[in-house]
C-alpha cells in the first residue's frame, strides 16, 4: 500500500500541507506501506530551492521520514511527453490555438448570462498541429467516486471542458502530471486537500482514457483560523519552521494537526505510535477544523513538562545557538532545563528564562526597578550574609533571606521581591533560593551591588 505527500515549492511548507503529509504519513504506517514524497516543481517560473529545502526541512524536523523520493517532476518530462503523445495518437487529446483574448471573451460572456466558464471545444475538430494540448473530456455522462472522507460524489462531464495537459512549450501541466505520477508510483490512496476536490474529475477521466486503474481519494478539509476565515498569515505563523523558531516541539505540533480534522474520541494527547495504530480515514471530518493557538500552546507545555531532559537539551541547541547563549558559562545545563520545565511554554520562553544564569546584565526593568528597589538596607543585610555563606545551597541561601526578615521584622515579600528582580533583571524567576543557587555566589553578589547602586544613585 502506497500513499504520497506533493507539494509544490513555491513557498514554505505550511500547516494546511504538513497536515495533508502527516495524515497521508499515518494512514500509509498503519496499513504497513509505503510514503512516498513527490515535489510537483513543473512551474518553473514560482519554483524555487529555497522552498523545496524549506519543505525538506519541515518534513525532517517534523520526523515524517519518507519510504521513497524525493521524487521531482522536472526529471520526469520524457515521460509527460511520452503519454501526452500517446493521447495525441489515440484522438484523445489535441491542439489548441485559442488566443487568450479568444478565451477571455469567451468567459467574459459566459459569465454575463450567468453560466460556468469553460471552454467551448473551438479547435476540438481543427486538427491542428501546433498550441496547447488539450484532453478530450467526455461530453456525455457522470464522473462518479467514493470519497473516503467526503462520501460519494457524483460531477456530469458537461460541467468539465477540455483541460489543458500541455502549455504550448511543451511542458505539462499539473493535472497530467499527477495522474502520470500516481499510475507509475503505484499510488494506492490520493490523500490532499479539498482544494484538489474540483481536479478530481478531471483527473479520473485521464485515468479511464489511459485504461489505468483508479486510486482511492480522500479530501481532506480545510483549516480555518479563529475567526472562521481560511487559515493565513494574518493568523500568526503559518510555516512549519517558524513554529519550530517560535519554540514548539515537533510531536506537540504533529499531536495538535491531527486533532485539526481528525478524532479517536474525547482523546487530546496522542504518542506518534498512537496515531499510527488509531488512524482511520472514516473518522476525519467532514467539515472545516478550526486553528487555535491556544489550544497548541497548552499542548506543548504539556510535552515540555512530560520530555526528558535530555530530549529537551536536544531540541534546544538551535535555540540557544540563535540567541548567543552559551551554556559553558554557568550552572549544568540539565539542571537548569530541569529547573524551568515545569513552568515553560515554549522552548523560546525556555531559553529566555535561561539567560540569567549564563549571561550578566547591566540594567533592570526600569518600571519594575522603581517599585522594587526602595530599601536599601534590606539588601545591604542581605548580601552581607549570603557574602559570608560558605554553603552555597538553595536551602542555606533561604535561611539566610529568613534571617534578614526577622532581623529587621519585614515580610518575605519586602526582600523576596527585590532579590527576585536583582537576580534576573527582569523579575521573572522561580523559587529565588534555587535561582540565588543556580545563578552562583558571585553573579548573585554582583547584582544585589548593582541594586544597591540603583537605590543610591
């Protein structure tokens, strides 16, 4: 059994396509095949290989490993060529020399009276030798097929015109190239999006011309965003790898893509081994899925927490390369990643939380300093006694902060809250002894100096 994943490279690999992959991806594993992935580049003019890597990489980063390909059109012309003669040959295709003004007249006054513009078979009997390919459609009948998301879905061939298979250099088009590709790639299952769903019929009447077998399809719905429209930019990221750069994991955005559209009950979280043994295309939805950030933030904290550390520190590198942060210049990095897993997000909010304990500042939040620091006689206390500590714990350290609120008979808040600031900057810290701790005794010193010289100054 054989399934595929097509895209074209003119752009990034977005979420509408990862999804179409990791469905097509899921289904192909659970029937024990084979995922083939195809990069459909016949438009030589929006083609590019900056996006082809952009899907290369989306696809490696999201693990969704192909069994064969890639595959690209652009070495498969001989054979385009091949079976666009054999239509030629068999008077089942033909040229066309319809000028475009020709043919934007035509759907300017089909379109006046209110019918479908399409075009009207002009050079179907001319018998010429030059200009577009054309394939003859049938002019009678019905293209019927059984979706298997869709259901049944039935299309009278006097809607359909004459497509065109070839452009007048010779080169084919996308839905001859598809059907030659899918016959000799043994495609068994065409799982796409339902923007693909008006091409289908199209594509079957090649298929029956041809005398191949027909595959099975599946369309897929679309992805709306919050508001109902379809999914967009204006949503926020919408590329595989901008969501790999705003610090999601690859199985909490592969987790969240196949609740878009697909269900096994009231279940949230799915192992990728999970889906594979769960996947049916019988229980993908009709109707459109909704995006919601949100919900996917939620789901990748959940992973993060649930992570190994080490797996973690893995998928951190590229982050911390990014931002400049060198994990030698401080604490254990698995200490730290141990430290903030509970209460990160994202593995940017992650890095950020980081910082503090592997790169100085020399200024604090100017709006938080001014609440902050006001009592200079607290943090003098408070670093006189952590500057004599010779037991550098987290423990240690909260006793001494204990003593310096008996001692001067003020609650934790009243030096917690300043040393929390002192420490990162920024005031977002955890527990402030194991920050005090991880931060180190002479950071920690150094920045309730620059405290004091706030206050002072």
């Amino acid at each position: 059994m054989k399934s595929r994943f097509a895209p074209s490279p003119t752009g990034y690999l977005h979420i509408g396509g990862a999804r179409t992959a990791l469905f097509a991806w899921a289904w192909t594993k659970k029937q024990q095949g084979q995922f083939v992935l195809r990069i459909e580049d016949t438009d030589r003019e929006r083609s590019t290989q900056a996006s082809v890597d952009a899907i290369l990489d989306g696809m490696s980063w999201l693990g969704l490993a192909h069994d064969e390909g890639p595959f690209y059109q652009t070495d498969r012309f001989d054979r385009y060529k091949e079976i666009i003669k054999q239509l030629l040959d068999d008077d089942k295709a033909y040229y066309c020399e319809c000028s475009k003004e020709r043919l934007q007249t035509l759907r300017d006054e089909l379109t006046e009276k209110g019918e479908k513009a399409k075009y009207d078979g002009c050079c179907r009997d001319k018998k010429l030798t030059s200009g577009v390919v054309r394939f003859k459609n049938p002019l009678t009948g019905l293209v019927v097929f059984d979706d298997a998301v869709k259901g049944q879905i039935s299309i009278n061939n006097q809607e359909l015109d004459d497509l065109i298979i070839a452009r007048s250099d010779g080169t084919p088009t996308y839905n001859l190239t598809v059907v030659v590709d899918d016959h000799d790639m043994e495609i068994d299952t065409v799982i796409r999006g339902d923007d693909h769903i008006n091409n289908t019929p199209r594509q079957i009447n090649l298929y029956q011309a041809l005398g191949w077998e027909l595959p099975k399809f599946a369309h897929l719905p679309m992805i709306l965003g919050s508001d109902g429209a379809r999914l967009s930019k204006r949503h926020g990221a919408v590329s595989v790898m901008a969501y790999r750069d705003e610090g999601f994991l690859p199985e909490a955005l592969l987790n969240y893509l196949v609740r878009l559209g697909w269900s096994h009950g009231d279940q949230e979280i799915f192992s990728l081994d999970e889906i594979v043994s769960l996947f049916e295309l019988k229980n993908i939805n009709k109707a459109p899925a909704s995006f919601n950030q949100e919900k996917l933030i939620w789901l990748n904290q959940e992973y993060i927490k649930s992570a190994s550390v080490e797996y973690l520190i893995e998928q951190l590198s590229w982050h911390l390369d990014h931002q400049g942060v060198d994990s030698s210049t401080g604490p254990e990095l698995n200490v730290v990643v141990k430290h903030l897993q509970e209460r990160s997000k994202t593995l940017v909010e992650m890095v950020d939380g980081m910082k503090m304990f592997y790169q100085d500042f020399t200024e604090f939040d100017e709006k938080l300093a001014k609440k902050q620091f006001k009592d200079s006689e607290s943090i003098a206390l408070l670093m006189s006694k952590l500057s004599a500590l010779n037991d550098w714990t987290a423990s240690a350290i909260k006793d001494q902060i204990k003593q310096v609120c008996d001692e001067l008979d003020i609650g934790f808040g009243k030096i917690g809250q300043p040393f929390r600031l002192a420490l990162s900057g920024n005031g977002n810290a955890g527990n402030i002894d194991i920050v005090a701790q991880l931060v180190g005794q002479k950071r920690t010193l150094s920045r309730l100096q620059m405290a004091l010289d706030y206050i002072n100054n």
